[in-house]
C-alpha cells in the first residue's frame, strides 16, 4: 500500500500552547486528506476533510478556528491545534488518498496528543 | 440512522476458525468499501476494498458486498491469535468522505 508519514508521533505540551501535526504522502498525490481523532476505546471520528487548495470541509461540532487544517500542496497536509486544552488530548490521525471515488485512503501512524 | 454500523463485540473466535465480521451502511449512493484493523494504540491498516457486488478475497481474508441489501462483511479463515484486533468497517460517501463504523473487537482463542 502507499505511505503515508505523520509527525510528531506523539507530543506533550502545555494548555494554552498551539501545536502543529504534519501528514505526508510519499509516494503518491493526496488530492484529498482526511483528519480523524479517536479517543481511548472509542470510534474514529473524522473532523474535516481537506482538498489541495482549497478550505478544509469541517465536520459538525468541529471548530475550524481551533483546529486549523492546511493543504497546501499535493503531499502535505497540517493540522494546528491552536490554544490547546486537556480536553483536546486525543490520538489524532489523518489519512490521505486520490482523487475518484473507488481509492483507498491510506493512514498516517497518528499522533498522541497529551495537553498538561 | 447511523451511517455505518458495526457489532462492538468482543468476538471471540476459536484458533483456526473462520471469523465472521459485519457491517451495514445507510447511505445507498456509496460505492467504495474498505475493512481496515487497527491494534490498540497504533493507526488502522488497510486490509481490504471492495466496490462490486459478490466476493473478494486475498489470501485468508474474503470481503463480501451486497448493495441491494447495504451489508458488507469480512470473513477471515484459518484465524491466527495475530489477527486478534479490532477491524473497521469504512464506506465512501457521496461526498467522497470516508467514514467509519465504529469496529468489532475481534479476538481469536489460541
């Protein structure tokens, strides 16, 4: 399968503190990348869903200025949780794909976030 | 009505044996299906995608499609304590989102 590459792996910060996760696609052009958060034993819900160039679609709930999502190229995506709170510690995860509605979406190896 | 839906379990399974994993889906415009599994901690795998009606297999792994009845499944033979995890069940929406059910938790008895 295609690689996706996410980092940090896993990152502690302070409340208040913003902090950016990067997605990258290494052997193949992401038209369309996805971020999920899952919580312990919980399902994985996608927050937004971002296309190169253009603004990230958010899902309900989700707050586009707190949780800031940048496509800026074909094997690049980020996500900047931005005054981060404990309750934004989570695994975050993106995953990416092509364009076409019958390809696969490829995931990155996801992101714990600890907020103390 | 959830848009993919998937029995929590636990399941367990005997070593050996076929498990049987399920899936429904409610939006009948999708076209795209994928079982992924996911170990505790770790980011989901792709395993498998299917977008036709009938079966699809690789190796010990058979995805099963059927539209008209909006019902995925994964059939796993010869289950080994390895596969042991939970799997989700993914679909493709009209928009061209990927949504998950919320898994099974598998687990294969040695």
């Amino acid at each position: 399968g295609a690689v996706v590459s996410q980092h940090p792996s896993r990152v502690i910060c302070k409340s208040g503190t913003s902090v950016k996760i990067e997605c990258r696609s290494l052997d193949f052009q992401a038209t369309t990348m996805f971020w999920y958060r899952q919580f312990p034993k919980k399902s994985l819900m996608l927050m937004a869903t971002s296309n190169e160039g253009s603004k990230a679609t958010y899902e309900q709930g989700v707050e586009k200025d707190k949780f800031l999502i940048n496509h800026a190229s074909l094997t690049l995506s980020t996500l900047t949780v931005t005054s981060a709170h404990p309750e934004d510690s989570s695994f975050y995860i993106c995953s990416a794909k092509n364009s076409g509605m019958n390809t696969e979406a490829f995931f990155g190896q996801g992101t714990r976030l600890t907020v103390v | 009505q959830k848009e993919v839906e998937q029995n929590s379990g636990p399941l367990s399974v005997p070593e050996g044996a076929i498990a049987s994993l399920n899936c429904t889906y409610s939006d009948r415009v999708s076209q795209s299906f994928f079982w992924y599994r996911q170990y505790s901690g770790k980011s989901p795998e792709l395993i498998m995608s299917i977008y036709s009606n009938g079966d699809k297999e690789d190796g010990r792994f058979t995805a099963q499609l059927n539209k008209a009845s909006q019902y995925v499944s994964l059939l796993i033979r010869d289950s080994q304590p390895s596969d042991s995890a939970t799997y989700l069940c993914a679909v493709n929406t009209r928009d061209d989102k990927i949504i998950f059910g919320k898994g099974t938790r598998l687990h294969i008895l040695p």
